[in-house]
C-alpha cells in the first residue's frame, strides 16, 4: 500500500447507480481547470487521512454523508503538485435526491462514465483515474 501519510489532496468519484455524479468548477481567479468537470474533493487539512480527506470534502461540497466502507477503489496518483488520492463509492440510484449542493462550482449533474471519457471539458487526470477504474471492473 503506498503511503498515505504525505499527500495534498484527495477526490471522490461518486457513481448513483451507473453515472458519475460531477460537478462544473467556477471560473474563480487561479482555481485549476475553470470551467471543467470535476468530482467532490479538495485539499488535505491537519493530519487527516485521504479517505476521511475525500469524504469530508464530498460532505461540504454535495452534501454526501458517506462513509470509508461505502469506497469501493483507491488509487495515489504522483503529480507535478503532489500526491492526490482518487477513491470511488458506489452509491444507489436515488442517491441524488441526497444532494445538497454547496458554495464551490456551478452547479452538479449526473453522466454516464463513458459521456465523461469522450468530454474535452473533462479534467484530464480525472478521466483518466475513471478509465483505470472501470478497466479494473472489466477485469475483476
């Protein structure tokens, strides 16, 4: 397991059923990847660990209460800025009923995953890990 105690930031990747929950990033001045479709997440604070990082951020962005047995995947991605963690939890259909959107983004919707990987607003790094996810489905 790599180590998870020297990280940045971590993001969840909800799925409701079979579509990705995502979100539209606001254009504020210096957020990366204006405009983009993104996933709940965000920075690491104090000491807190990437799962409890990536569902604290999902709870203050959707309103998502979730917990570390509703992850179904984890994976550290090395990046220029740092280590980030992408997690993915499986949640039922309906599950969108639950949302209560906050104060970061333009707004959320749902898309199924294979709409995500064909969009050029998608952030690249992220279609990535929601690729490498469903190639370990196919596997599995």
């Amino acid at each position: 397991m790599p180590d998870d105690t020297n990280f940045i930031g971590a993001k969840l990747i909800p799925f409701i059923g079979e579509r990705l929950l995502v979100i539209r990033r606001d254009y504020t001045k210096g957020i990366p990847w204006p405009g983009f479709l993104d996933f709940p997440g965000g920075g690491r604070e104090q000491d807190e660990s990437p799962e409890v990082c990536a569902l604290r951020e999902t709870s203050e962005e959707v309103g998502l209460t979730l917990e570390s047995g509703d992850i179904v995947w984890r994976n550290m991605l090395e990046r220029p800025s740092g280590r980030t963690w992408f997690f993915v939890a499986r949640l039922p259909e309906g599950a969108e009923a639950q949302i209560t959107f906050g104060d970061e983004g333009l707004g959320w919707g749902l898309m199924e995953p294979e709409e995500y990987l064909s969009r050029s607003d998608a952030i690249p790094h992220f279609r990535d890990q929601v690729a490498h996810y469903l190639a370990t489905q196919k596997d599995a």
